[in-house]
C-alpha cells in the first residue's frame, strides 16, 4: 500500500494517511498479511530539505510509533530535489532509496517483482543523456533478469494524467520498456488526485491484450487538486478532494486495487491479471 505527495507539516492530510496506513499494517499483522509500503514521490514538502524529512515526513509516515518505515520502499519526486541532488532525501531513507544519487531499484512482494525508478533522472537538466540512459539499461536488464512472473513499477510523475499537471511524453521510452517486457501494473503520484486507467500502449492507445493499467495516486497528504472538468482518453475512474491511500493485493497470476480515504470509506476496488 502507499501514496504519493505526503507530508506537507503544514496540517493536510499526511497524518491521517501515516495514522491509516498504520492501521491496515497493525490489522494485516494479525492476520499474517506479508506486506509492503510504498511512496510516489514528493515525500517531504515543500523543498525536501533535511529539517522537513525529521520534522514533517518524520513526525508522520517515518514515526518510530508507527510500523511503516520498517516496511517502506520510497522513491523520489520533483519537491524532494528542489534540495540539491535530493540529499536529504538519499540521507533520510538511506539504503532503503537504492543507490546514493540514482534512487533506482527493485524488490520482491510474493509472487510480484517491483521495479522502482526515478522519474526526476528523465526530467531534470541535471542529468544528463548518460544519466538516463543508465537507467533505462539497468530497467531493462533487472526485467530481463527478474525472479517473478508478475511486474508493477512505480516512479513520480504520470506519463498519463488528467490532473493539474497532465501527461508527460518524456516518460514514452520508459513506458515502451515496461510495454516490451509485458508489465503488469505502472503506479505514480505528481498530481494530487487519484485517477485510474485502462490497459493501453506507451502512445496511449487502447490495448485489452498487452496494455498496462496506471493507477495515479498524489493524495498523501499534500495541499489536494481537482480535475477541471478534464478527463483523458482511457481514463476509468477519477477522485478528487480527498485524502487516502491506495491498496494493493498482489496474489498469484492477478492483483486488486482499492483506494481507501483516510475515514475509512473504500472507492475504486479494482483489479486487473498478470500477461
């Protein structure tokens, strides 16, 4: 479970996400759940500084208190490198954030291998061509090499989106990797919103057969944004105003999806099957 665009210490929605995701890891707990939290970016507003990850992420999602960073896999967004090379951000999250300076990385939930990439190496002028091309052959090798039969990658800004910031084309490569290598599930955050698509290609097309579903989930605990009226080819399921967090059963061969508001209210169960 997770969510992106979270803890803006500036009284939102941040403690009440960390205070449900708490909950559902206490409830799977008893239950004998193997579970697995995950960030979408943009963890410490507004710049990401190391006095924000201690006194805002800290005090929310990373209290002691509360179980979540033993279970945390993180990546980065664009607020956390607004402190250079998101340095605070490597120091706060230490080896759970991957490599120092790249923030790539993957893991294994179950029958489900997680790729995690870094969005901010694809849009950024600070990096170079190197840089993401670094990343997008690592992509492809750690797919080529994974142990699980079933793929969800996460990383921060959508390459699909009808929220406030829209789409972003930059990310058609990496989506063309994921499309070549039959990926079951792509997660982001960025907009502050939740919103769910149907299968489709890199281009955007619509596609039942080899078509990845994304799911954007920005509503952490961030200053929160509507649509606008707006709303995207393939687009299935759109909410707006409210915080939460997004779960996800990754079982055998298939996953569930539901978006849970921090009062409890479920919207959106979904779910989709392994290519």
């Amino acid at each position: 479970m997770g969510v992106g665009d979270i803890a803006g210490c500036d009284g939102g929605g941040d403690d009440k996400t960390a205070m449900l995701v708490d909950s559902i890891l206490k409830a799977d707990s008893v239950a004998k759940v193997t579970d697995a939290v995950f960030t979408l970016g943009d963890n410490a507003y507004q710049e990401g500084t190391a006095r924000q990850f201690t006194n805002c992420f800290g005090s929310t999602w990373g209290n002691p208190k509360r179980g979540i960073m033993n279970k945390l896999h993180p990546t980065p967004g664009n607020h956390d490198y607004l402190s250079k090379a998101a340095n605070p951000y490597f120091a706060y999250f230490g080896e759970k954030a991957g490599a120092a300076g790249a923030g790539y990385y993957s893991y294994e939930v179950g029958t489900w291998h997680v790729v995690v990439l870094n969005s901010e190496i694809v849009v950024l002028s600070e990096f170079s061509d190197l840089d993401r091309k670094a990343q997008e052959d690592w992509l492809k090798k750690d797919l080529k090499d994974k142990p699980k039969p079933c793929t969800v990658a996460y990383w921060h800004e959508p390459r699909f989106s009808s929220g406030w910031h829209g789409s972003d084309a930059r990310f058609q490569p990496i989506w063309q990797i994921l499309y070549d290598a039959s990926v079951d599930l792509v997660l982001n955050g960025h907009d502050h919103d939740y919103e769910r698509f149907l299968p489709q290609t890199p281009a955007g097309l619509p596609d039942t057969l080899r078509g990845i579903p994304e799911i954007v989930a920005g509503t952490g605990g961030e200053e929160l944004r509507g649509f606008g009226g707006k709303k995207i080819r393939n687009s299935d399921y759109r909410l707006e105003g409210r915080f939460g967090v997004l779960v996800l059963t990754l079982g055998g061969g298939e996953y569930r999806s539901a978006w849970i508001e921090t009062n409890g209210r479920v919207w959106d169960p979904s779910g989709g099957k392994c290519h």
